[in-house]
C-alpha cells in the first residue's frame, strides 16, 4: 500500500471579468492528480452566485464539456482528494450559495468539532465547519479580520482558498505550513494559488513564491492585499519531499527533484552493496536511482514498466487478480534483471506487502541473483495527524521489525532504510523547521 496525501487544492483569480476560468481550474486540477484521485470538484464565481461541480473520480473521467460550462465565472477554485466520504456533501470545494461561500481545503483541522456551532458534525465534515465559521466570520467583519478570526480557532494543518459572494478570494496557511501552497500570476491578469508550482507551470502561470506559514491573501477585483497575519513556526511536511509531490515542483522554495537526487547519493554513501545494477520503482523513486548510480558509477536499468494509472490491489477479490494488479502497476523488464545482483530503490515501505511481492516477483519469476532493497525515506514508525493517511503503529513494518528481519519478510538479500539525519539534510531545512512526526513518532509541535 501507498501512503495517501490528503487533497490538492488551486484557485484562479481573473482581474477582468470577462474572462470564464473553469477550463484553467479543470487543467488545474489534472496536474494536480498526483495528490489524489478519488474525488474532485470546482466551484466558480460570475458575480451573481457561485456554481459548484463535484463527484467521484479521476478530474478527466468526472469533468464533462457541458459539466464545465455549467461552471461560469470569473474566480475559480478546486480540489482534488483521495478520499472518497460517503456523503456527497463533504466532497470539496464545499459551497453555499445562503452563505455565499466556496471553500478547499488541503490539510486537517483537529479541533474542528469542538469548534463547530453544530453538535451533531460528522467525522468528514472538517471542510464544512470551516467554511461555516469563515462564512459566519465575513458577516461580521472585512476578509483579512475575518480570516484572522477564524485562524486563530483552527488547531491543526490546513491550506484553503475560498470564494466569496463579493467577489473575493481568499488565501490562507497555517503558522506551520505543514501543507504546501504557491502563488503565481498571469501578467497583470489573473492571480494563481496552487498546492505545487508544478500546476501553475503546466498551465501557463509564472511562479512567484510559497505562501508563508501564517500569511493570508486578498483578492479584490481592484488589489490584492497581503498580511502576515501570525508569526510563522515553520514545520513542513517532509513527505512532501520523499513522495507526495511532483519532482518538477517547488516546495516551500526547495526543488523536490534536487530533494530527491541526495536522498540517492544518501542512500549510496550510507548503504553501499556490491551488486551489477540499480532499479528505481516508478515513479518517485526514479531520481533517487538514479543519484545512486552517479555516485556509485553502478549501472542504472530502466526494471518496470508501469501500466496505466495506479490499480488498487487491496480491493481485488482472487489470489489471481491481485498479481495481474501487482503487474499492471509495475511489469518488470527481463533483461534489466535476470540472472544480476540488483538494487531496487522505492520511496516508503507501509506493510511490506508491496515490496514482498515485487521482490518476489524480481528473485522467482524473473530470476534475479540478488535483491538488495534501499528505500528513500526513514523508518515509518507513527501515524499522521494531519490527513495523511498512514495506518496505525501495530500495521507498520518498521514500527514492529528491525532492518534484518524486515529483509526476511520481503524475502531481499539487504534491507535498509535512509537515516533521519540523510532525510533533513537532503531536504535543506533545519530539523526543526520540518515536521517528520512519522518518522519519530514526535509531534511536538510548538503552537498547540
Ligand atoms: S506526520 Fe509525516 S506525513 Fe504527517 S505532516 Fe508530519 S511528516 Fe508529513
């Protein structure tokens, strides 16, 4: 199983009117797939009310011509998820046309019952509650107060862009920045908000810089208005890093590509084997693979072809579609690996249950003459509070099983993990301004 990043979220502002921005939240949202491909929705704002499209689904399976020109407007936001609630209602952006308000969140606000004026809230109801407060909020006060307001209840990690009837749209990161978030621009024209610069590249918007943690933004149809609003305690998220985002993105400033080329040259001066080639599992593993081979002069294979977009083996019900899922996902090439010493290089090891099928997969039906696995990121020993879908403690391999014995239940020759120190230091920031609780078990987090 893979680890799951909770949401994508992007916005788009057009300074004149004329112009209808659903197509570019729609393109918006395809680039952003990466973060999650259970649900999506768009909301626009046309000056009169905000009409909002949601639903089940990959953004291009879902999004119809005539679904998108149910969308008019002038300000746009989106979301992806890779959640699926049983309630239609909680898919995002959540939108009211009584309230006025369209609202994306990317993150986990955890006092969001507490603070809710509504005692009966459900356990998938977070986007709601905030966007209830905000919406309460605005009533009473402009959108940079409001805003403010509703920063100071929330407890937790979140990243939202919201519509409003007046026009606005409105730009927010917690103090931590846990969650990532961009802005960009077209010329003079429009203003773009995304979780990664990836998306505003592909659609044609200049990058500009992370939101800070603790800032917010103000679109107006006449300015754009900026405070920081609370003193940032940087704790980025270091999965962004290893696995959630695109390697052609930036995050929090830092090029996750370069992130992930010393994360391999880590994993080549802390574990180094004697074997005849290295294998990066795609994606993400692919840069990793192949800083190990530049610093080891290892030859580097091309060992799997993907099919298609990521097929769910857990939920196939035979022995026998569970493989033709572990296949699609990841064929190997035969003569990138029979009959050699191979390093196979992955991201993240959940359960192992991946990784025991392919290197099963690679030693008995391939013929590799050893299997030495490396993985990209540190020992995942805790779950996430913060929407990221890691399993509990007594499911994690490594919160249970030391290096050796991981490597016996995978059935590899050698089995090791990067080092925390391999993580921070690739990354580039300070130990203290990422948030690696998972890795640690630690959330000791200075503002709670
Ligand atoms: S606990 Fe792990 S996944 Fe969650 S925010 Fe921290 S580093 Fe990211």
């Amino acid at each position: 199983m893979k680890i799951k990043e909770k949401c994508g979220v992007f916005g788009i502002y057009a300074f004149d009117q004329k112009w209808n921005v659903s197509r570019f939240v729609y393109y918006g949202l395809i680039a952003s797939q990466n973060r999650g491909q259970e649900t999506c929705g768009i909301a626009a704002f046309n000056g009169e009310k905000i009409s909002s499209v949601k639903g089940r689904g990959m953004v291009e399976e879902f999004f119809s011509k005539e679904k998108l020109e149910n969308l008019p407007g002038w300000i746009g936001i989106g979301n992806v998820c890779p959640f699926n609630p049983e309630s239609a209602q909680n898919i995002q952006p959540v939108s009211d046309n009584n309230s006025g308000l369209g609202f994306t969140y990317n993150g986990k606000i955890l006092n969001f019952k507490e603070i809710s004026t509504n005692k009966k809230t459900g356990d998938n109801e977070d986007a709601n509650v905030a966007a209830t407060l905000l919406s309460q909020e605005l009533e009473k006060s402009d959108p940079l107060e409001a805003t403010e307001t509703v920063m100071e209840k929330f407890k937790g990690a979140y990243s939202f862009i919201a519509i409003t009837k007046n026009g606005e749209m409105i730009v927010a990161r917690d103090p931590m920045g846990i969650k990532p978030l961009c802005i960009g621009s077209f010329g003079f024209d429009h203003g773009a908000v995304a979780s990664e610069s990836a998306t505003l590249d592909i659609i044609g918007a200049d990058y500009k810089a992370p939101i800070k943690p603790g800032e917010i933004y103000v679109f107006t149809p006449y300015s754009i208005e900026r405070k920081q609003a609370f003193k940032p305690e940087p704790k980025h998220c270091a999965f962004e890093y290893v696995y959630f985002s695109r390697p052609d993105s930036f995050i929090n400033d830092k090029s996750v590509y370069e992130a992930r080329m010393k994360i391999g040259e880590y994993l080549a001066k802390e574990f180094p084997v004697d074997a005849d080639t290295v294998i990066g599992v795609p994606e993400t593993a692919i840069p990793f693979a192949m800083a190990y081979s530049d610093y080891t002069g290892m030859p580097i294979e091309m060992g799997f072809v993907r099919t298609g977009r990521a097929v769910r083996t857990a939920i196939k019900p035979t022995q026998f579609e569970r493989l033709v899922g572990v296949q699609l996902k990841l064929n190997p090439i035969r003569h990138a690996i029979r009959g050699k010493k191979v390093v196979l290089i992955d991201d993240s090891v959940v359960r192992g249950t991946t990784t025991r099928n392919i290197v099963n997969l690679m030693r008995n039906r391939i013929g590799a003459k050893e299997v030495h696995v490396r993985i990209g990121s540190p020992r995942l020993v805790s779950p996430c509070p913060f929407g990221v879908e890691v399993p509990q403690k007594d499911e994690l391999i490594a919160a249970n099983l030391a290096p050796d014995e991981v490597s016996k239940v995978v059935g590899a020759d050698t089995f090791a993990w990067l080092s925390l120190e391999g993580v921070i230091d690739s990354i580039g920031f300070p130990k203290e301004k990422l948030c690696l609780g998972c890795f640690t078990g630690e959330i000791s987090l200075s503002i709670f």
